[in-house]
C-alpha cells in the first residue's frame, strides 16, 4: 500500500493555498522580493523518514528559526549555567524585536526574541573565540541537525545586515549591561549571517526531529546534544517560540514551535516528529500566515495538540 502521508500534506497545503493574506517581510529589502506563493511541508519522524509535499525543493533563509538551535550550541558551549546568568527563560509578551530586558539583572527575556539571541550567538564557542568561528560553529551545527552541508545566502545577510540599525542599538543595549562581551557589530553580524543560512522544510523538520528524538538525528544516528539540552531548547520552544503569540499557540496548537520571518515555521513533537512549513506571507505578529494554519489542521486532524 501507498504511503497515506504525503497525500495527506498535499490535501492540508491544497486546503489552505487560497489564502493569500499577510504581507512578506519588508524590513530586511531581499526578503521583501521573495516568491510570496511559496508553500511546502515536511514531516520527519523520530524515527527517521521524511515525508514532504508542495515546494519542498526551495531553500529559504532560516531567520529566527536558527535561534532556537544556536541557543543550544551556546549551551553546549558553556553551560546551562553561564547562559542562564545571561539569558531569561521567560515569555517576553512583546514583540521579536523589542528589547524586553528582566528588570534587576538586565537579561533579554528569553533567547528567541532577537535580543536574547543575539545574546545567545555571542556565547558561541568560548570566551576567546573570533567572530568567523562562532558563524562556523552554528553553520556546522546546522547542518549535522540537517543531515546535509548547509550554506549562507550572502545576498540577504548584506540586504538584512545594511538595515540592521535596530539589532545594532540592541548589541550596543547588551553590551553596556555586560551580556555581551564582543563588539556589539561583530556579533550581530555573525548572528545575522546565523539567520541567512538556507535551509528547505525537509531541513527544519530533520532539525526539528533531532529535537524529538533527545539529542540525536534520527537519519545520520549522529547524537548532536544531549537530552537535557534537547528539552531545555524544547521548552523555551514553548514558553516563547512565537513571541506574544506564544499562549494563543500553545493553547490552540499545542506544539512547541519557532516562526522566521522568511516564512519558516519548525514544531517539535517530544518522541514523535519534527515539522517544518514555508510560506512567505507573515501574519501581524512575523510568522507565517499559511504554515500557522497549516499546523493548526495537523494538530487538529492527528490530535497533536501536546495537553
Ligand atoms: O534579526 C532579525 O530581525 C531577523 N534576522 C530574524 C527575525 C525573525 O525571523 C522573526 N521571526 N519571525
């Protein structure tokens, strides 16, 4: 018999095709120009198959989607404790690109609003490392979570990265408060060429599907974190993964998820997949109006919702 699941992507994506609502990204200039009709979905289970439908050949950049996994590189890097000292774990209720410091220790919120992921990318590596070598570490973390080697799209990182005043003045922010140590435009560059990498849906989900399955890559076998640190990424998923929409979601979707601006949409379903969705179109909080839906059908007709 015929595998029922990518017939059943390509109904959810069919379903969903009409709306053409949202707008693309008009802050970073190359995304503004994007395909905005865009869609494809892919799903990799734990145990290792992919299945995928629409335009899953198209590579996208993977934006805010990278925070999540270099925050667990940062971990990895120098310890939960050193990045809890710098980074909250708190929903922020504002938006991706507000500042939202804790008040008393002036740490970002949480890692998945820019400026706790800025935060995050300068505790790459180690203390001492240059700025080519944290990009190098998240550039190679990427791509073992994807199974395949990964690359930056050069165009939108000089695009994102010549009108990036705003992340500027947050590094500037962060580094008069001591959670970053280097020089604020080196490490919003690095964390800015983070965000240009290109990646397809079935990346996300493989990505995702690591998560899922405690750490280690369900096709290579490869073990790339370790489980604790795949449910501390998990968690953060769900307290802030889609900014102050984060309650809405968990309660209406139930899945722990990371949106990018460039359309992106990862879930993690602990021991059971991951999932990636594309479509340009963004809704009023930056995430992508169509892969929104089209986690909310999954959830509804698998019964993903996590509670
Ligand atoms: O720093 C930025 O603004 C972008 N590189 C990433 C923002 C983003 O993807 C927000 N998510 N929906």
């Amino acid at each position: 018999m015929q595998n029922p699941i990518p017939d059943y992507l390509r109904e959810v994506l069919d379903a969903l095709r009409d709306d053409t609502s949202g707008e693309r990204a008009g802050y970073i200039p190359e995304l503004a120009e994007a395909h905005p009709d865009y869609f494809a979905l892919a799903v990799t289970t734990a145990m290792g198959s992919t299945y995928t439908a629409g335009d899953a050949g198209i590579e996208f950049t993977i934006q805010s989607i990278s925070k999540p996994f270099a925050y667990a590189a940062a971990i990895m890097d120098r310890g939960l404790d050193q990045v809890l000292e710098r980074i909250g774990v708190e929903p922020s209720g504002e938006a991706f690109n507000e500042l939202s410091l804790e008040a008393g220790t002036n740490r970002p919120k949480n890692p998945m609003i820019n400026a706790g992921a800025i935060a995050a990318h300068g505790l790459l590596v180690g203390a001492d490392a240059t700025g080519e070598q944290r990009v190098d570490r998240a550039l190679e973390l990427f791509s073992a979570l994807a199974g395949r080697q990964l690359r930056i799209d050069e165009s939108v990182f000089a695009s994102e990265l010549g009108t990036a005043d705003h992340n500027l003045s947050m590094a500037h922010m962060l580094r008069k408060h001591g959670i970053i140590a280097d020089d604020p435009h080196e490490v919003v560059a690095g964390y800015t060429r983070q965000c240009s990498i290109l990646v397809t849906v079935a990346d996300l989900s493989a990505m995702a599907a690591t998560l899922a399955n405690g750490g280690v890559q369900p096709c290579t076998h490869e073990r790339i974190m370790d489980e604790a640190t795949a449910r501390q990424v998990m968690s953060v998923m769900a307290v802030a993964g889609m900014y102050d929409g984060a309650g809405d979601w968990l309660t209406r979707v139930g899945i722990p998820a990371k949106s990018g601006v460039a359309g992106g949409l990862v879930g993690v379903l602990p021991d059971q997949v991951g999932i990636g969705a594309f479509s340009p179109r963004l809704d009023s909080h930056g995430n992508s109006q169509r892969s929104r839906r089209a986690f909310e059908r999954l959830s509804t007709d698998m019964g993903m919702h996590l509670l």
